[in-house]
C-alpha cells in the first residue's frame, strides 16, 4: 500500500512539474492531494461542449454521462463571459474531480490540452489513461498573449492531402496554435474546387503528363497534383474548428498565377509573350489589371470562398507580383494614363481595392501579403501578413494595419536549420533557438497595439523533391520550431532558452515522439584529434556513425579511431527523431581549380558564366534547356580529386535544372565517356584518374522555366 502510494506521488509531482511545459501556463497554483484516474473516471460536460467531451474520451480513454456530473468526473463547463470571450481557461484538478471551464469553447479546449501535458507522453495514443494514473492537485489559470497564433501550410506547390492536413491540425492543436493559412493557389496548382469553374481544379489541380502546367520542382515524368472538393474542405474546416483552429484560405493574386493562366490564359495581359526561351510555354504569371472580364471571373471564385469558409478573413496575397509584365501591357498603360498613374504599384493597389469589394460585398476582410500595403493606400480593413521582414512588420504596423508578424528570417520553416542541412537560405538559416528568441524590442507601444500575433510558414517546392507521400522532411523542417513559435506566441520567451531548451528535452521531447512527430535534434557535438572521434549528446539521444561506402550504421560506444576522418558522419536518434549529419570539416573541404564554362544554350547577360567559374556565385544561361543541349566545364590543368559534384539548378531545390540527362568525363580534353545519369539536375563523380573536362548533356525538351541555373562546380580534395 505504502508502495502504490508513493509511486502515485511520484506520478503526481512529475505531472505537476510538466505543467510548465509547452506552452506555459499564466499562474500555478498547487493544491493538496492527488486525482488518480480509475475505471469508473467519466467525462461531462455542459451542452455547448459535448463535442469536446467525445474528443477528450478520445485521448483520455474515459465514458461520457453528460449532465451527470460526480466523484471523479472530468468536467468540462462554459462559464458566463467576463467581458469579452476569450480563450482563457481555468483547470481545477482536486482529489475527487477535474474541471476545465471558459467562456469560449476554445478555451475550453486549450484546458483540455494543459491537462494532456500533466498526463504521460502516452495521452498522445489515444489509447486511454491506465488506471491508477495520478495528476497532483493544481489550479491553472492561463490565456494568451495574442489571439493569432497560426501556421501556414503552401499545399499548392505540393499537394497535401486531407488525411495529412488532418494529421497537421491535430499536431498544431496540441501545441495551442489557433489558425491554419492554407496557401491554395500558386504557379504550380489550384488546390480547392470551384463548382462554377470546375476546370480550375480539374486541369490546374494537377501538372506534368497531359496539364498545360509544366512542372518544375520536382516528379517531371508524372502528372502530379490533387485538390479539395468543397464537400473535403467543410469536413475539413468542422476538424479544426473542434479543435480550436480557423481555417483561413488563400488564393495568391494578382501574381503567382501561372496555373490558372494556363488554364485560362486570356487573363494575361495584352502583348505576344516571349515563349522562345521556355520552347512554347507562357511564364507570364499575373493577372491583367485592365481588363473587366477578370473581376467577373474572380468574384465567381472568391464568392465561392467566401460562402465555403467561415473565416472573417480571405488572404488574397499581392506578393512578388512582375509588374514588368502591367509595364508592356497597352491595356494597362492606358488604364495607368486614365487614372493619372506613374508607379505600376498603384495597379496594385487598384486590384486589390477590386479584390476587397468583392469580398465587402460577402460580409469578408482581405488578408494580404505586406507588399499590397507598401503605398499606404490600400483599405485599414485588411489583416497583414508582414513576411518580408521585420522591418515590412514595422512598417504596416506603423501605418495602422492590423498585422501578423511572420518575418521569413523568423518563421519560414522552409529555411535550412544548419548550413548543410535540406531546405531554402534565401532569408536565413535558423533553428528553433532562434524562433524562440524573437522579440518585439523594435515595436513601439502603439505599433504593438496593432500586432494580432505570430504566425509560421512552411512554403512547399522543396517538398515535392523529397517524397511528399511521408512525412518525415515536413515533420522534421516544422518541428520544434513549430514548438518554439507556439511557446513565444502564448507565454512570451522571458524565462530564457537555456530553460526553455531543458523543458524542450527534458519533457516535450517525450510527447513529440508520443504524437508521432519525426522531429530534428539538436546535432551531437563531434570532436576529431589525435586520431580518434570522439561525441556526445545533452539530450539523451543515441549517437551513430556511419563510413562512406557503407550503409551500415555503427553505435557509437566509444571513440572511434581512423586516420580519415573525411569518410565518417555522425548523427544521433530519440524516438521518433534525428539530428541532421555531422562531420569532421576535412570532409567538406573543397577546392577551386581555375575552370571555363561553356554551354549551347547561351549566356544570360545578368548571371554570366564568370559567376560560376570565379566560384563566387550563379550562372545562367540565356534560354531552357532541349535534347542534345550541354554545360561544359574545362579545367586549365587536370584536376585530381575524389570527388566532384555538378550541380544545375538552385542550391536548395531542384528548379531551372536539366531535367533528365548524364554526365561525361574527359582525361585528355577531347574525347568523353558517360559516367552516369543526373538525379534531380546534378551528379556527383568520382574519377579515378585527373579530369580535364567534365560535360553534362541534356535529354530532356525543356524545364518549365526560361533558363539553367549552372552552380560552381564542388571539388573535394584527393586525401
């Protein structure tokens, strides 16, 4: 008996010290005793909550009685609202019953996930709670710091389906995050059907194969893509509003609308487009502002959404729109003369008050993207997403827009986490320790009153490269940066990341891997010296190795002796997690023999072949590639390397390549032998004897874009 006792205030105090944890909680207030789940544990709850109360008998393994509230029930009550709802919560744990209570039933919901994270990591199974579980008594009483905690999800790019979005909102919710941005359009797909024009989702919702939409990041012998029905979407919308999270749709204009010019391209703008670089395909991206028929086309669509969402508020973007295209246009210099226009911006402003009215008239609000503001001109009324940086933030919050902070080198989780790891750098390469140290210190009080919160994104072309059909690089590129945002958005970030960091590890660690999640760790430290590795780990995980040439994946036990370093890699495992690959820094030095780059498909006057060859930057070349086109690299001396690697193409994903094709290899400088097949625009070699000259040799008609990005060429070293 003693025995039980104490294992039950063990249990109790380890619930009450994760209370802390992810996010944190306003005020704690310990109480005496301890509630111990049994088999007779049942959940109630008022009228407005039995949703809630089958969603908790979900996780917590308990029967509802409704109404029938007793001795070591879970209640789950709406209280009288103290001013305006909100999503404050009080959760009571005495010896004989728990109660969740708000004035919202988002509140509500927000306690039920506090009282998941005083429960083992095994909550997350929805297996139910083994009798005898014990939660030491506590009263909680929390809200949060901003009412706007989202998390953007491009499905656009790559599809993303329902089932997986589903799984989204689930790992979202637990982690308190209230909106879900769905980026729905792009140049690549139309992801939600529009039953006025089923031609958007039937043709536009897929690319590649038959689609006029050509593909460009990735499965290019395949036609790919998918969509929401409407009747998926109001599922899917009813999913998350259980769990506390609004749905908030976005159709990207007036640019990044290449998919639906394909499929109707009479809403291009009024000029021959130049197609002779993309070998027939018309890149033009933009919606014409001046012609009337489109704002008939577009309040069909938008008043679809508008019905479909309930939603306050249809993001509309105005990001990274080629004016150059309104500048050749007639129609649109006449509409320009008309108005007494000299800055093309002001056609933007003119198409997104269009865009406004139209959702006006639904009783909707515009969200944009920060460049729709950058006059000043466009409606208050809207919600701005300030993603171009701290300062854009800065600026629409100074000029009265209500505003979502999300600059890109924050909250991008697209971006890289270290520098060798997957994913974009253009704006910075960051882990969750940065996320978690944003702060407001450049916001005025007046501009902080204009923040509706913070919100992270996961924009999807590098997605498509990289097995979209699981989930491990999304899992891994969101999570815990995901937590980092969710922490700061809810409780702020005053404790410190060192602390923070020991609750990451110490606790949430264990329910990530509960939830399913195949999130990054922190890289082991790995040291080389006197001719041995040696590493470690502060977070408990296991360390591994592997050699070059081998799959094999070793333990690490002890450290490990060799006299080249150069073919060893590290990495460590926690559950469902990994860290990315560490190395010793022999194994990534690299060499710059003086090299001359020729191709057959001309020189781009903006990125010469100079870029590449000085090794300091990109080339371009002056058109797409065709069957037969070549790059070709020649070195002044034969170079004698282990390896080389070619790369077309961005550095951080698979566009502007050569699509399919191979490589060859000359010793002499005159005569080539195949030395392999391109995967994804690049190859890596490793000659045998020095090389005088290496030429990739295309086998595809073109790479759904106007030109071929040519990298410096990456030569390690014979060691």
């Amino acid at each position: 008996m003693k025995l039980r006792l104490l294992i039950l205030l063990t249990t109790a105090l380890c619930g009450l010290c994760t209370a802390a944890a992810q996010p944190a909680p306003e005020k704690t207030t310990p109480r005496e005793g301890i509630f111990t789940f049994g088999p007779g544990t049942t959940i109630s709850a008022d009228r407005e909550l039995a949703p809630l109360a089958e969603y908790a008998a979900e996780y917590l393994g308990c029967g509802v009685r409704n109404g029938m509230a007793g001795e070591g029930s879970v209640v789950l009550t709406l209280d009288a609202p103290d001013g305006e709802p909100s999503e404050a919560y009080t959760l009571d744990i005495t010896p004989d019953h728990i109660q969740i209570g708000s004035s919202t039933c988002g509140g509500v919901f927000n306690g039920l996930q506090q009282l998941f994270r005083l429960l083992p990591p095994e909550v997350y199974a929805r297996r139910g709670i083994a009798p005898g579980t014990g939660i030491a008594c506590v009263r909680i009483e929390d809200k949060p710091r901003f009412g706007y905690r989202g998390m953007m999800l491009d499905v656009a790019r790559t599809w993303i389906g329902m089932d997986e979005v589903k799984r989204y909102i689930d790992l979202f919710s637990y982690h308190n995050i209230n909106k879900l941005h769905l980026h729905l359009s792009d140049d690549e797909g139309w992801r939600i059907e529009i039953l006025s024009h089923p031609e958007l989702t039937e043709i536009g919702g897929f690319r590649g194969g038959d689609s006029p939409v050509r593909p460009v990041y990735g499965k290019w012998s395949e036609k790919y893509g998918g969509y929401f029905k409407q009747s998926e979407m109001r599922e899917l919308i009813r999913y998350a509003a259980l769990r506390n999270i609004e749905i908030i749709p976005e159709i990207d204009l007036p640019g990044h609308s290449r998919n639906i010019a394909s499929v109707h391209p009479e809403i291009r703008c009024n000029y021959p487009p130049d197609t002779v670089s993309t070998n027939g395909y018309d890149y033009r991206s933009a919606w014409c502002v001046a012609r009337e028929e489109n704002y008939a086309l577009l309040g069909d669509i938008l008043g679809e959404l508008c019905e479909l969402f309930p939603s306050e508020y249809i993001h509309v973007g105005g990001d990274e729109v080629d004016m150059s295209q309104w500048e050749r246009c007639p129609d649109c210099r006449a509409l320009m003369k008309r108005e007494g226009m000299t800055d093309p911006h002001r056609l933007e402003d003119l198409f997104m008050e269009r865009m406004a009215a139209i959702l006006r008239s639904h009783g909707k609000r515009p969200a944009v993207w920060n460049e729709a503001v950058r006059t000043g001109a466009f409606a208050r009324e809207c919600r701005v997403h300030g993603w171009e940086s701290v300062k854009a933030c800065l600026d629409a919050t100074a000029k009265g827009y209500r505003t979502v902070v999300m600059p890109g080198q924050y909250f991008y989780f697209d971006m890289r986490q270290s520098p060798r790891e997957d994913g974009h750098d253009w704006a910075a390469i960051f882990d969750a320790r940065k996320v978690y140290g944003f702060g407001f210190t450049e916001f005025s009080p007046e501009q902080m009153r204009n923040v509706e919160g913070l919100q992270g994104a996961f924009f999807s072309e590098a997605y498509v490269s990289h097995e979209p059909e699981k989930p491990d690089y999304l899992d891994y590129m969101l999570f815990p940066r995901v937590c980092a945002l969710a922490r700061i958005a809810w409780s702020g970030n005053a404790e410190g990341w060192d602390a923070y960091y020991e609750e990451l590890k110490g606790k949430h660690y264990d329910r990530m891997a509960a939830m399913g999640i195949r999130f990054r760790l922190f890289p082991p430290k790995v040291g080389y010296g006197d001719g041995a590795f040696t590493a470690s780990a502060d977070d408990g995980s296991a360390i591994y190795y592997l050699m070059d040439g081998s799959p094999e994946e070793h333990p690490y036990t002890a450290p490990v002796r060799t006299g080249k370093p150069h073919l060893y890699r590290f990495y460590s495992r926690y559950g469902t997690a990994r860290s990315p690959y560490v190395a010793d820094k022999s194994r990534w030095r690299t060499i710059t023999p003086a090299v001359a780059i020729t191709t057959s498909m001309g020189e781009s006057a903006k990125f010469p072949y100079a870029n590449a060859e000085s090794y300091k930057g990109l080339s371009r070349t002056r058109r797409a590639c065709r069957q037969q086109d070549w790059i070709r690299y020649t070195f002044s001396e034969p170079v004698r390397c282990r390896e080389m690697y070619l790369q077309t193409g961005n550095r951080q994903l698979p566009k502007t390549i050569v699509t399919t094709g191979y490589a060859e290899v000359s010793y002499d400088g005159a005569t080539f032998e195949r030395a392999g097949e391109l995967e994804m625009g690049s190859i890596t070699l490793r000659p045998g004897r020095p090389v005088k000259a290496v030429r990739i040799v295309s086998t595809c008609d073109d790479n759904g874009t106007p030109y071929v990005t040519i990298q410096p060429p990456q030569v390690k070293p014979a060691l």
